[in-house]
C-alpha cells in the first residue's frame, strides 16, 4: 500500500525516525556542491549526503581513501549554503576517526563548526564504537555504515555483496543493535542480500537506509552522478539511471564547438 508524502519544512534526526514510524520511504542523495545541492534540495530529496564518495566523482581518484578532511569540510561548506529542506550528512572521510576516539570527536566538531552539517556519518561496527559515543556525547548526530564500507576496499579487496556468509551475516545484524543502542539516529547498508537488510530494518527501530539492499529497508540513496548518467563506466546491478546526461552533455559541448568553429556562435544577437 502506498503512503501519501508528507510535507516537511525542514528535515531534522526526529523527522527520518516519525518517518519510519509512518511507513514512509527516505529519499537520499549525495551532492558535492553549491548548485548541484541546490537542484537536489528543490527537488525533495529528504537526506544530502556528502560523501567522501568525492574523492571518485569530483576528484577522480579510484578509491574513497584520498580524500582529507580539510576537502570535505569545503565539499560540505558549498552543499549547506544550497541547502534550506533537506538534512545534510557529511562524511568522516578515511584516517579521521579509526585510530583515535579523542581524533574522532576533533575531526566531527571541525565538520559541524565549519560547515555547518547536520550530522555525520562513519563507516564501521564495534571497532568504532568508542569514536560514535565520544561524537554523540558531543551533541553531534552519527549515521552509521554497515555491509560494504568502501574504506576499508583494501581489507576486503573487492566491491563484491557482503555478508552472504551466514558468520559475517550475525556479525553485522549484532553492529546494527550496537549502533542503534550506541545512540546513531540511522544506518546506511550497503551492497548486502535484500533478505538481511531487511531483517536488519526490521530489528531496529531507526531507520536503514539501502544502497544495493533491496526494497525492504526504510530508505534508499544513490550517488547523483550515478543516477542522473554523468558517469557511464560503472554498472551495478542496483543503479537505475534516470537521466543520460553524459551523452546529452558530449552531444551539447560538441554542438558548441562545432558552433564557435563555424562562427556560428555568436550571432549578431548574441552580442552587444
């Protein structure tokens, strides 16, 4: 049965709870600048992820790793001045919250004094737990990440579905209490079996937010480069591409040099 979308000035921590609650499905998005955010937060999309996903889509590197916190501090800085509806989510990127709880808190009080975020989010289980309760304890809002967490590619060695073992399945079902009971006001799942992640959604009473997890979680987010075709390369089998910018962009910059060389463009009205 379909739910009617309920209209929120603001979305706040409580307001993705009430959601849940309410049966009615999150929307999320990442953005990484000022007017990309600005089209994003328009259109209704609930959660603005910036993810350290910008260390791929703005900076081209192949892993997440690169990216520094000074970086995502401006990525999140250009996202929040766009934003006037949408909750915004800012990555803990790599190096800036493993090793150290007391590192942890710094680096989450850096993101919220000079970006102004909402809240943010770290990948990981029990091995970090003492890094959330030392942010929480801050005042500051977590989002956890279970399943595939892309900082850690290097242990893993590959993108593949996590947790299909019936061993590594307990395990992240048991990090899903811990992050719930820890105090995080939702969870990204990433790349696991849709049956798990809803047993996962299912267990917890905040909400879980799939990517790669199938229908039965609370919420879902996409890397909007992804879903609006800017990149072309990458083809998982949970991306649904709604646009095909990439080649709508070629064609139109094409279209402008053909025009520039032709002295086409510009054309006496075209000027002053």
């Amino acid at each position: 049965m379909s739910v009617a979308k309920k209209e929120y000035k603001r979305i706040t921590v409580k307001t993705l709870v009430d959601m849940k609650a309410n049966g009615e499905k999150i929307s999320m998005l990442t953005a990484y600048d000022y007017t990309m955010a600005k089209i994003v937060d328009g259109s209704g999309v609930d959660v603005i992820l910036v993810g350290d996903s910008a260390s791929n889509v703005m900076a081209g590197h192949e892993t997440t790793l690169p990216i520094t916190l000074d970086q995502m501090i401006y990525h999140a800085s250009s996202v929040v001045r766009a934003v006037e509806r949408a909750l915004v989510v800012v990555d803990l990127p790599f190096g800036s919250y493993q090793s150290d709880p007391k590192e942890a808190l710094r680096s989450a009080i850096r993101i919220m004094k000079e970006s102004g975020g909402h809240a943010v989010k770290l990948e990981g289980g029990k091995e970090v737990k003492e890094s959330i309760k030392r942010i929480l304890n801050a005042g500051i809002p977590v989002m956890g990440h279970l399943g595939l967490t892309p900082q850690s590619i290097y242990k893993f060695g590959t993108y593949t579905v996590r947790a299909k073992e019936e061993e590594e399945a307990i395990r992240l079902k048991q990090d899903a209490l811990m992050l719930e009971k820890a105090g995080c006001f939702a969870i990204v799942l990433e790349k696991i079996p849709a049956k798990l992640a809803q047993e996962v959604a299912e267990s917890v009473s905040i909400p879980v937010i799939g990517i790669g997890a199938g229908h039965g979680v609370d919420g879902q987010v996409l890397v909007l480069h992804d879903m609006i075709g800017m990149t072309h390369e990458f083809h998982p089998r949970f991306l649904r591409r709604y646009m095909n910018l990439y080649e709508d962009m070629t064609n139109a910059i094409s279209q402008y040099v053909d025009d520039v060389k032709s002295k086409d463009f510009p054309n006496d009205e075209e000027q002053y």
